[in-house]
C-alpha cells in the first residue's frame, strides 16, 4: 500500500467518522472537530464527529430534561404574585434561600440568606431593627 494509504483507511474505519453519510453525495468529506480537536469523515456539512455529537446529544437531551424537572417546580404566576414580606423563596436551579422583603407588584426584592455559626468569623458593621410584616 502507498505510504498514507493506511491512516486514510483508519480515519474511514474510526469510530468518530460516520459510516451512514458515505453513501450521500457529500458524504465523504475529511473535517475537523470542533469538539475534540481530531479528523473525522462524514458529509460536508458536519463539523462535529460523531462521537462529540453523540456526547452533545446527551448533554442536550439531560438540559431538556432537566428544565421540565424545574418548569414542574416552579410557582405559577397567581403564587408567585401572591408572595409577600416575610416568604422564603428558592430559585429552582437550587442554591440558596431568598427572603422577600418587599413586594413590587409583578417584581419582587428580596435577600439571600446563609446560615451563619461561628461568631470569630463575623463582625458588626450596623445594629438595626428591621422588621418584616
């Protein structure tokens, strides 16, 4: 076999390249992923290999799903503008816990809490009494 003939026949054969698209008319093509970095042969048009789409496949795929776990979770818009002083609220990607403090109408202001225990680490920049109704 001439010299190149054999890494030619590897890059065909490889599992990033996609067999299915040989039979298209520009199905042929020798591209570069973006992904990974490595040559893979697919149709022209492609610019991810087919083990980096596969990956992004799933990635996109677990954002959906992920999404309607949260979309299930959240507040419909009559709860959300019935919260008022005082409500603990947290935003449904998860995270830490907010406060409303004022109610804006359709916005709302409000502050993260964080759970505070060893004294040495905090000092006092101003006492105030702050009431929430």
């Amino acid at each position: 076999m001439k010299e190149g003939w054999n890494e030619l026949k590897e890059l065909f054969e490889s599992k990033r390249s996609f067999e299915e698209d040989f039979e298209l008319e520009n199905g042929r093509y020798i591209s570069h992923c973006l992904g990974c970095d490595k040559d893979f042969v697919g149709h022209e048009c492609r610019n991810m290999c087919k083990l980096c789409s596969e990956e992004r496949l799933k990635q996109l795929r677990e954002n959906e799903r992920i999404a309607a776990d949260m979309e299930k979770q959240s507040l419909i818009k009559e709860e959300f503008y019935g919260l008022s002083s005082g409500d603990i609220v947290e935003h449904v990607s998860g995270g830490g816990l907010y406060v409303i403090t004022a109610d804006l109408g359709k916005h709302k202001l409000c502050s993260e809490t964080i759970d505070i225990y060893n004294p040495l680490e905090w000092r006092l920049i101003s006492k105030q009494s702050i009431t929430i109704s």
